[in-house]
C-alpha cells in the first residue's frame, strides 16, 4: 500500500430565498478548469473547517457568512490519482453582502435537481442528491 495524501477541503452550498444553490465554474488555469463547484477551498493550518469556509466565502465571493448560519449536511470521500479528498459540505441560507465573483469565475444560481446538467469534478457529483432532498 502506497501512502496517498490526504487533503481537506470544505465547501458551501449557499441557498437562495428560491431554493436555488450557488455554483462556481473553476477558471481557465487551475486544475479541474471548466468544472462547476460548490464554493470552498483548502483549510489553512490551524484552522478548523468554519472558520476556512468563512474565510474562503469572503475572499471568492465577497460575502460575509456568521458561523451559526452554516450546518453541516454531509461530505464527500473522493480518490484522485494523487491525493484523497475529504470533503465536508455545509448548507448556508443567510450571510451579509452582495455576492460577487471575486476570482474570475463564472457563477450560477441553479435550482438543486438541475444541478446535474452542470460538469462537476468526480468528488462534487455525489454530494448532489443529498442538495436535492433537503431542497427539492
């Protein structure tokens, strides 16, 4: 058995008033570009799955989320080639500001049971229907 790094990544599902969930597609120059995904990214050391979601939430998209307004629905155990993916997703329905792409990529409001007409990197696809059954 090889030693495989493990890598924690945290994302968001942000929930509008209509039910619909806010993805965004990776741009041109980062690995998996094209590909649509929840908002998130790597936590930093020391810092616990929250706070790196709050963080990344106002650096991606310029909004700001209060800890008590994200709840964790479920995660996503993914093998890549080179590394495994551990995946906690977080449903957040309130936060402050405008949400704006802050990193150059596109964004979509996309209502959950359409979710699938969009290409997602391997690890996001199952996270899917648990969105659809809590919104749809």
């Amino acid at each position: 058995m090889t030693d495989i790094k493990l890598t924690l990544v945290v994302a968001c599902a942000l929930v509008d008033a209509d039910k619909r969930v806010l993805i965004a597609q990776r741009p041109e120059g980062k690995t998996l570009a094209g590909l649509w995904e929840f908002p998130g990214g790597k936590l930093e050391p020391g810092e616990r799955p929250e706070q790196s979601l709050i963080r990344e939430l106002a650096e991606e998209l310029g909004i700001t989320v209060a800890e008590p307004c994200l709840a964790p629905l479920t995660f996503a155990s993914y093998a890549y080639e080179t590394f495994h993916l551990l995946m906690p997703l977080y449903v957040c329905r309130r936060w402050e500001g405008l949400v704006t792409a802050r990193e150059g990529q596109s964004l979509a409001w996309v209502r959950a049971n359409k979710l699938r007409d969009y290409p997602m990197p391997p690890a996001d696809i199952p996270l899917i229907p648990h969105l659809i059954d809590l919104l749809m």
